[in-house]
C-alpha cells in the first residue's frame, strides 16, 4: 500500500489515505452554533484529502465550549451544514462529521439555564475551562440518573439522523479525549455501580448503544469511531486499558462499522502500544493519528499498521497536503495565534502551493503577486 493510493472505507473508495483529523476552530456562529459561510469555504479547500472527518460537533445543547463551536441539534444547524458538505462533494471529496458530547468538560456558565454539566459519576476532570470570567476550574458534575442515560444516547441518534440530513456521507462517534463517551469507558471517570459502570461491559455499554443507534439512522458503512487509550492529563484514565480497548474493537467488529480511528502517536513506548492488537481484531479500515509526518506515514501505511493516517495541524496550514507531500513540497506554516479566534485570517487564507508557486512566478517576472 501506498499514502497516495486509493483506499477502501465502508462503501466509499478514497482518493489516498491521508485523512483531515477533527479540528475545532470556533468559526460557528457564537449564539446559534450554526456553521458560517466561511465554513464551507475552509472544508472545500481541503476536499482533496482523502477523508475529511468535521471538527467535533455538538449533539445536544447541554453540550457546549468555547464561543463558535458548532452543532447539530436543531434545524437551522441541520440547514447551515447542507452548504459545507455541498462544497465538499463538488469538489470530489468525502466528509464524515465527528459528533461529541462534553460531558463533565462543560461549564455551567455555557450552559442552558447554568446546570452543572453531566457525567456518570461527580468526579472533577483535571484542568481548566475556558468562561466568561477566564480560565475556571472544572466543575464537579452532576452524576446522570440511570433512567436519564437514554436521552443521551437519543441525542447522539438525532444527531446522525441530522447528519445525513445535512448531506454528511457518514459520522464519527468521538469515544476519546476524556469527553462523555470517554468518561463512561474508563474507571477513573466512571465510577457507577449499575448496568453502566463496574466491568468493562458495562462501561462500554454507553458507546456501544450509541454505536447501534447510528448504525440504526445511517448503515453500519456510514458509521466511525475514534479512541484514546492514551489519554489521561484531565484524570480519566483506566486500570487497564489494553483490555478494555480489546472489548471495544471486538464489539465494534460485531457491528461491522466502516473504521476505527486510534490516536496513538509513533513516540508511545512499544509496551503500551496497542494498534497492532486492535487492528487484528477490527477488520474494518484503520486510521491511526498523532505526531505524523510525510515519513512517517508512508512507513506506517508500507508496514501494513495502518490503513488511513490521519493529519491535524498540517492541514490547517495546508489546505493541499495530499499534493504537497506527493511532490515533497515545502509546506505552509500554521499560525497557532489563530486557531480559536473566528474570522478569515488563519483559517481560509493559508496559500495552496499552486498559489505560492503563481505568486513566485509574478514575482520573478515583476509583476505585483
């Protein structure tokens, strides 16, 4: 296999491998959520990868973080993204969009009516939390009744039946980072002691419904999941994550959804590595993220470890990164001052090396660029 060969994920055939990871970049509307005209603008740029995954998106309003994150709970959000996957496949590509629930990482500050967010146990994440007063400590949550757990999983159903309203090709559920799915995965998190917490079955039930819910509005084809076995800074950690990640991918395979997305970058030690052991026990497409370079991915891709090798901050400087790692080209420099503060610059202004390389020519013929 090669990076820049086509690839097959559920019942799509990709362009390459390389795939746009989730990236928030607080270009929403800030009151509404609904995605901007720039949005559409920003995703089409970047229709060449591959895959295009959405940067995660809301599924419920109790869910909410910084001012222009985005959702797709209602209506008008469900309208505002028809244009954003319009522009994508005019240009050929594909695009799933990531859906995500807080969970404990909310604030009662952004929140309807300021309840405290939801979690399965009133456990603090570590760290803090962007508000309108500055950085605050996360809240201590409100653990969710058992009978208050399937509104959540309905929420995670309305949102992928809105995604494929909206014209999404399919969803990725976002099962990583210390966010409510995550919480319900790991026993730092989730201390329950009911059908959602106490043995790994029982804490992965929460995704796995989830999962089946999906897979229920869209096909199992039209279905992702994306982990982090390795991330622990906010106190969600696990007592044995290999196990538990096992569990996970044997039920995923059951379900036969079209990837597993593991962020594990190429630095984690080799004892603790775990995408050799879940890729023999998923057999959909595989998409392994964090810390990848051009290098790195072909060797990744070559070694059979991967299908698909997801790329974040290099594609938001690099709108063309699939034709500039083909060419080895020198790439774009992302501007991290502009990650989070709305507006064009940093966003929509990045140059595609067809652009730098017309602009050199002007320049060299002494023409204004």
């Amino acid at each position: 296999m090669s990076l820049f060969q086509p690839g097959q994920l559920g019942g799509l055939t990709l362009a390459n491998r390389l795939v746009m990871a989730p990236l928030g970049r607080a270009r929403s509307d800030e009151h509404t959520r609904v995605p901007l005209p720039r949005v559409a603008t920003y995703y089409r740029q970047r229709a060449s990868a591959g895959l295009i995954i959405s940067e995660a998106t809301h599924v419920a309003a109790e869910s909410v973080s910084r001012p222009g994150g985005s959702a797709i709970h209602d209506d008008a959000q469900v309208e505002a993204w028809k244009p954003v996957t319009a522009a994508v496949h005019a240009e050929g590509g594909w695009i799933f969009q990531q859906l995500f629930h807080l969970g404990r990482k909310a604030h009662q500050s952004r929140t309807p009516g300021n309840q405290l967010p939801v979690a399965p146990s009133a456990i603090a994440a570590n760290g803090e939390v962007s508000t309108p007063d500055g950085m605050q400590p996360f809240p201590v949550p409100r653990a969710l009744a058992l009978e208050e757990i399937g509104q959540r999983v309905d929420d995670f159903r309305r949102a992928a039946r809105n995604a494929g309203q909206a014209g999404f090709d399919g969803v990725e559920i976002h099962a990583a980072n210390g966010y409510l799915i995550d919480q319900f995965l790991r026993d730092g998190a989730n201390q329950r002691n009911d059908a959602y917490g106490g043995s790994i079955e029982n804490r992965a039930r929460f995704l796995l419904e989830i999962v089946d819910a999906a897979v229920n509005e869209l096909g199992a084809a039209r279905v992702g999941v994306r982990i982090s076995p390795h991330f622990t800074v906010d106190g969600s950690g696990d007592s044995d994550p290999a196990a538990l990640y096992r569990y996970v991918a044997d039920q995923l395979q059951a379900r036969g959804i079209a990837y597993l997305h593991l962020i594990e970058a190429d630095s984690t030690p080799s004892e603790q590595r775990l995408a050799a052991q879940l890729r023999k026990r998923f057999k959909g497409a595989f998409i392994l993220a964090a810390e990848f370079d051009r290098d790195s991915a072909i060797r990744a891709i070559a070694e059979g470890r991967a299908d698909f090798i997801a790329f974040g901050r290099l594609f938001i400087s690099n709108p063309d990164l699939a034709e500039r790692f083909r060419r080895q080209a020198p790439l774009n420099t992302p501007d991290e001052a502009s990650f989070y503060v709305g507006g064009d610059q940093g966003y929509i202004d990045y140059p595609t090396l067809a652009e730098t390389e017309k602009n050199a020519e002007r320049a060299a013929a002494g023409e204004p660029a």
